[in-house]
C-alpha cells in the first residue's frame, strides 16, 4: 500500500506505462541490467553535479542536486557491491539512446534550458522509479528488496526536479511539461536495438 501512494504521482506523470516487453528481456539480461543501472547512477550524480557547476547563483538547485549527487552516488556503490557479490564484471557498455533523445529537444537561451533541463531530469527520475517497481516482483529476493528501497528516493528526486523546473521557469510550464513527456513516452514505447535500462520495446 506505501507503494501505491508513493507511486500514484509517477503513473500520473508519465504519459505511458513500461511494456511488458521490456520488462521480459530484462529478465533474460540481468548482468546487462545491473551494469547499466550502475551507469545510470553514476550518469545521474555527474548531471546533479553539473547542474551545481553551471548554476552557482541558484541557492535551492545546489541543496537540491548535493543531495541528490549524494544518493546516486550510494546507489551506484551499492549496484556495484551487488555486481561483485554476483561475479557480474563491470563492462563497458554503450549509452542508451534515452537520455540523448530527450535533451536534444531542449531549448538553447537561458532559462528555458535551466527548465528543460529539470523537466527532464525529472521525467529520468519518474521513469527510473516506474521501472524499479515493474521488475521488482519478478526479481529474486535480494534483488527484489534493493530495488523496492529505492522507490522513495526516485520519487523525490522527481519531485525535487519538478518543483525546481517550476520555481525557475517563473511562469506556467504545463504545456511543456506535457511535451517533453510525449517525447520521453515515444523513446520508451519505439523499437530499439540494444537493451538498456532505459530502453523502448526490444526489436
């Protein structure tokens, strides 16, 4: 039930649902699933970080990202602990064309890249919790568990995104929001080739 009411503003926010599909072919690859979430983690903390780097005049985006750097950083400690528990090597593995797909439609001038930026960063995160708690039920105990824990940092990280696109953007974005979200529901739901953690419907 906490999960439900945890992740109701997730179902709500993304414009589809993951694919049974996807979810199938990451049960056929869970060393590959492992390595790529740890690069999702790593990937997520160096965007917090980069955010605080651009932005230094934005007080509550540097709380904000430090903390969420914090956390995937621990995430990805403990994806890797999980991988040498497992004997999964820690391979090179080509980027997903996801998080690509989404910030080529940001705009360029200043703040509306800021905003982009943000909405995207929070339609990542919505994703990356949707999906935990897709898989988890199929998954073996342990696995099941570390996936489930990390629902609720997911699912504030989206928010903390979210709240932050709006404070800056200084006017009405729904509409934008609602762009970029048929954007990201586009790239889940299309064929693609490789599969990723962030990956659409397997080919």
């Amino acid at each position: 039930m906490a999960h439900q009411v945890l992740l109701a503003p997730i179902y709500e926010f993304l414009h589809c649902e993951t694919p049974d599909e996807w979810v199938n072919i990451a049960l056929q690859n869970q060393d590959v699933l492992l390595i790529d979430h740890a690069n999702c983690e790593k990937k997520a903390a160096a965007t917090a970080m980069s955010l605080m780097t651009r932005y230094l005049d934005r007080a509550e985006l540097l709380v904000c990202c430090a903390r969420l750097a914090r956390e995937e950083l621990h995430h990805f400690e403990q994806v890797v602990e999980l991988m040498q528990k497992r004997s999964v090597p820690y391979v090179y593995l080509s980027a997903s064309r996801y998080a690509t797909g989404l910030l080529k439609h940001a705009r360029h001038s200043e703040p509306e890249l800021l905003v982009d930026k943000l909405i995207i960063g929070a339609y990542i995160e919505a994703r990356s919790c949707e999906r935990f708690a897709k898989i988890a039920p199929s998954l073996d105990e342990e696995l099941r568990r570390f996936y489930l824990s990390l629902l609720r940092s997911e699912a504030r990280h989206y928010s903390d995104y979210l709240n932050l696109a709006r404070q800056y953007a200084g006017k009405d974005i729904n509409d934008r929001i609602t762009e970029i979200g048929r954007i990201e529901a586009e790239l889940i739901l299309a064929p693609d080739e490789q599969f990723r953690f962030h990956s659409g419907i397997p080919a």
